[in-house]
C-alpha cells in the first residue's frame, strides 16, 4: 500500500469521523479507520457498530492494499505536517510510514480483515433533501439530548416520518426528552415526490453524526431500507442503525390552546433567561414563570446561592398564570429559531408552554412545566 494524498482533502474528513471512533464500542478496532487504496484513489470506512461511514478520496496511488490504523494518531499526525502532499506507506507487518525526506512518524496498523463489515444496501429508493435543510432539522432535533444512561429508545432516537397531504408533502422529524418535545417539518410541493413509509427511530448520536458531513449546497439523498438509514453525498455514504421501539403518540400535545398567546422579542427574552439561569444548579433548574397583567415575572430561587428576579412588559390579560419550567429548555429552543420573535402559546399551569418563531410554520417546540 502506498499513496500520496493531499493534506487538506484527508484531514477535513478525518476530523469529522473522530466523533464515531473516539466513541467506545465492544471492539477495539473500532478506534481505527479502515484505509483501502485502489487504482485511483482511497476509500475510507469508520464505524462504532453503530453509524458507518465511508467516503471514496482521489489519490495518487504507487501500490494498491489495506490497512487499519489509530483514526486519532492519524489525524494528529496529518493536522500538523506541514507538506500539503504527503506519503503514505505500508513498509513491513503493517507498520505504517508517514512523511517525506525530513519528516517520518512510523504508527503501527492492524489487520484489516477484523474490522468490521459495514452494510453494503443495494436497490434503496432515494429521496432528496437539500443539504442546509436536513442540517437545520437535524441540529433542532438533537438540541434534545438523552442522557448517558438512557435505554428508551423513543429518547434516544428521533422519530422520522414521511407524509403525503392534498397540497404538500412532508418529511417530518420529532424528538423527546420527556419533559419537552421538538417538531421539524421540511415541505415538498405536492409535485414533488418523497416516498412515504412507516416512521422510524434513527439514533440521535448517528444523526449528530450525518450533521457534520452537510457543509455542502444542494441537495443529499436520503432513504431507508430494513433497519438502515442511509445518508448519501457525492462520494460519501453514511448509514445509521435504526432503534427497535414505538415513539409515543405526539399529536395531542402540539395543539394549541386560544387562551394566552404571547409575543416576544426573542433576544431580549433570551438575555432574561440567562439572567435568570445564574444561580442554577443540577439540584435547582427550575424558575417561576408568573404571567399577569401585561407583565411577565421569572423568579428564580437557589437555597445554596439566593434568588433572582426579572420583570418584563408583555401583552397579556386574564387571570394570572404563574408555572414552574426549566429556562434552559427555553434557551435550547431559542438558539435554533430564526425569526426574531417567538410566540409563546400557554393556556393555564398544568398544560404545556408551546414556543414556535414568529413566520416559521416549520417548527414548534413543546416545554413541560415542572412541579413547584
């Protein structure tokens, strides 16, 4: 095996696939990046038995071969060279050489045949999806983490379903915590075809995953096939694993109330509710959310460190609403909405708080009140 391959082709793909081999699998392997050099080029295949990925690099190739090697050693080693070509070869017993005539580093590489084989679908039905977009719908939805711990795989995952309506079709992606909900729409024509199916649950740490690989315009092609989805570029391929379970039924908690609805500048309530997060804790996260005459009251209130409190004028009448929710939920939701206000909908202390940008049909987001 022996190459030349440009610096800045190879690195900028290695950074973005240290995320799925610094992650912990059952094999060891996995901390490697699979390196298989044909006539014209390179392939490159990582994976945390997961997510897969794999990208075809062209290349100036002297000798045809595989290699498995450190996926970190490798990028550390080629960020910092200072040729924009570089050399690399199998020498003997899969010690790998890097460099030219004043710089060589020799990493050890192991056997290719025990990494593990990615999927290989054939005959899936592709649907486009512009680039920027699924970016968007991506980083919306995993703004909603799981925890370390978590096994509900309705929380791990995003629920993705694809929909046929009279006048649009839809592609449609929900995502839970539990104790908030976010709903992310991208609209067909009604001319234009998207394939509808069951929905499915697509791990969210693959999709954090697909995310990094959408700086480009245009669009990517997406599909599932049996227990895959697959996200493919020009000549990069990822595909997820899908999670075996039932997303719970959505559609009763997006409906809006007529009681309350609420406009804010979304900059400024943004700065009151940092304001408002100062003092908080794992122990305390919780602030109170008093709506009254016009007037909206967040109290924030920490035994360990004191308590905060902030007033600012809202267009609001009725009786007063005064409920408990996590300002940081907000926040989330917040930095992933465009115009520049929101609305809020709330209809009384029990029901949830519905956030959704001012012009934006696309997106809404659902806050649970915490008990006070």
């Amino acid at each position: 095996m022996k190459f030349i391959i440009n610096k800045f082709q190879i690195v900028n793909v290695l950074s973005k696939i240290q995320g799925l081999t610094g992650r912990r699998s059952n094999l060891a392997i996995t901390e490697n990046i699979l390196i298989r050099v044909v006539s014209d080029g390179i392939y490159l295949t990582a994976t945390d038995l997961e997510t897969g990925f794999e990208g075809f690099y062209t290349a100036s190739v002297e000798k045809e071969g595989a290699v498995a090697v450190s996926s970190k050693k490798l990028y550390e080693i080629l960020r910092e060279f200072p040729s924009e070509e570089i050399l690399i070869h199998e020498v003997e017993n899969r010690w790998i050489e890097i460099g030219n005539d004043k710089i060589q580093y020799h990493i050890v590489g192991m056997n290719p045949d025990d990494f593990p084989e990615t999927p290989h679908i054939t005959e899936v039905n592709f649907f486009p999806v512009d680039a920027s977009i699924l970016e968007k719908m991506i980083d919306r939805s995993v703004i909603i983490s799981a925890s370390g711990d978590e096994k509900r795989a309705h929380i791990n995952g995003v629920f993705i379903e694809r929909s046929h309506g009279k006048d649009d079709n839809r592609l449609r992606f929900i995502s839970t915590d539990g104790s908030r909900l976010n709903k992310v729409d991208h609209i067909y024509r009604s001319s234009e075809t998207i394939l509808t199916g069951e929905g499915v649950l697509v791990p969210k740490k693959g999709l954090n995953e697909v995310a990094k690989f959408l700086d480009i315009e245009g669009d990517v092609q997406v599909g599932i096939k049996e227990s895959n989805f697959i996200v493919k570029k020009e000549k990069e391929t990822i595909i997820i694993r899908m999670l075996e379970g039932e997303f719970p039924k959505y559609e009763d908690i997006l409906s809006k109330g007529e009681d309350h609805i609420i406009k804010l500048d979304k900059i400024k309530f943004g700065k009151m509710l940092k304001r408002m997060s100062i003092l908080a804790t794992d122990d305390y996260k919780g602030a109170v959310f008093t709506f009254d005459a016009n007037k909206l009251v967040v109290t924030a209130t920490n035994p360990d460190f004191g308590e905060s409190k902030e007033e600012t004028e809202i267009e609001f009448s009725g009786n007063a609403i005064e409920a408990s929710f996590n300002p940081k939920f907000f926040l989330d939701t917040l930095s992933v909405v465009d115009d520049d206000n929101v609305i809020l909908n709330i209809v009384d202390s029990r029901l949830p708080c519905i956030i959704e940008g001012d012009a934006d049909e696309t997106f809404i987001s659902v806050i649970m009140p915490m008990r006070i």
